[in-house]
C-alpha cells in the first residue's frame, strides 16, 4: 500500500503544474542583439565612471599627470576650456547614467511579453552611449586643436574614437537584425 502512495506521490511531484509552467514562460532568455547591446553600454558607463572618478581623485590630490599626458598648459583658448568643461562635467556624465539606467533595465525586465520593451531600452541604451562616444570625440578634437604637438593624444585618441565608434555601430547593426547576434530575433 505505501509503495503504491510512494509512486503516486512522486508522479505527482514530477509533473509540472500550472503555477510551474506559467514561471518558466515568464523566464524567456534575452535577445543575444539586446544582451549584447545592453551590456556594451554598461561597459561603457562603468568605464567612464572610474575614469571620472580617478580624474576626480588625481585633481583633487593635486597629483599632476605627466606632460606627455596633457596638453601644455595654457594651450586652451577660453573657449575651448569651457567647452571641454561643459562636455565633460554635464553631457557626458547625464548621457552616462541614462545609457547604464536603460541597460540595466532592459537586462533586468523579467518576462515574455517584455521583449519590445527590453528592445526599445536598449536602443535608448546605444543611443546614450553613441551621443556620449559623440562627445568624447569631441573633446578629444578640442585636444587636438590645443595641442598638436602632442602625439600620445593622436594615437590614443583616434584608437579610442574609432573602437567605440566601431562597437556602436556593431551593437546597432545587431538590434537591427543582422550580425552574429541577430540569430532569433522575433
């Protein structure tokens, strides 16, 4: 008699319930185009953020970068030195907690029916991150500019525009539908 509740028992358990089956449809795997996206941009974000914030804590400790950093001192014209400022300390800081807000959200969002959704977060995700790319080559032109004698910048700076440039272009050419990463889009 117990060995004939013990089956029963465990043919019950083994089967999925209702309540079973509706938790695994609601856990539907991330577009490889969306996770992609979505994390070049969080990559993005955080590098941007402890870059500010060694930035922040170098200027802070009055510790001087060598010269073959930074552009010559005074090499700015009030101009530009305000429009670096305001590049680096508004736009790109806002853009930056835009592209990791959306990011996040589009690789938090839980369920099957959220796949437009977690889509259009990171779409708003790349284009944070493509403005933030923007403006960054803009201040590395303003370096440009500055100081044209100073060839870490050219090297650096071109190297660093252009893979950023690459890799948002990548990341949108994947949500569009084609790449590598576009395989099941639905």
């Amino acid at each position: 008699m117990a060995d004939k509740v013990d089956k029963k028992l465990a043919a019950c358990l083994s089967l999925p319930t209702t309540v079973q089956k509706k938790q695994q449809q609601h856990k539907a795997p991330l577009l490889p185009a969306v996770q992609l996206t979505s994390l070049w941009a969080l990559l993005t974000a955080a590098i941007l953020a402890v870059s500010y914030a060694v930035g922040f804590a170098l200027v802070q400790g009055h510790i001087h970068t060598p010269s073959w950093m930074s552009p010559r001192a005074g090499s700015f014209t009030d101009a530009a030195a305000a429009e670096v400022s305001a590049i680096i300390f508004h736009g790109v800081v806002w853009c930056t907690a835009a592209q990791a807000a959306a990011a996040a959200l589009a690789l938090l969002l839980p369920g099957r029916r959220c796949r437009l959704s977690r889509r259009a977060l990171a779409c708003v995700a790349l284009a944070a991150a493509a403005t933030s790319h923007l403006m960054l080559a803009r201040v590395v032109a303003l370096y440009f500019t500055a100081d044209p004698g100073c060839v870490t910048f050219w090297i650096v700076g071109a190297l660093d525009v252009s893979y950023l440039a690459a890799w948002d272009l990548y990341c949108f050419l994947a949500l569009l539908g084609r790449g590598a990463y576009a395989n099941d889009l639905s």
